[in-house]
C-alpha cells in the first residue's frame, strides 16, 4: 500500500534522521515527494510504502498528518 505524508513544521536533521530509523524499524519505505523542499525548510510531502499495519505503526510513531494527493506532480526518473 502507498500513502502520502506531511510533516507540517522544519524538521531538524536529528529529527530527519529519526524519520527515516522509524521507517526502517517498521519496514516502511519512506522518501520525499516530487518536488518537495528539503524537511529542514519547512512543511515536507513524503511517499510512504509499506503494509497497512506497518504503515499505521509507523505513522503513529512520527505523528505526521495523512494527505489525499500530493501538490507536486510525481517525478519519475527515466
């Protein structure tokens, strides 16, 4: 399953570092969105794949909000 994320405030890179230790500790793949500034500037979309459960533990654990659809365009590299 993939969902969408939004961490609504500049995160530090200790936090940041935490983000991506939490996905990993809960099997989610987890990366920035499309066109997504960097987390440290302000509010960041991100990508989340996993299982439903392991997304829902995870999502838990961050506390980021859920978002419908993204407002960058996916970026597929070719």
């Amino acid at each position: 399953m993939k969902t969408y994320l939004q961490s609504l405030n500049a995160l530090s890179n200790a936090e940041i570092a935490e983000v991506y230790s939490l996905a990993e500790q809960h099997n989610v793949g987890i990366c920035l969105y499309g066109g997504t500034q960097s987390p440290s500037k302000g509010a960041a979309e991100w990508s989340a794949s996993g299982s439903i459960l392991a997304l829902r533990r995870f999502m838990k654990a961050v506390g980021f909000s859920t978002i419908p659809k993204p407002s960058y365009p996916e970026v597929r590299w070719i």
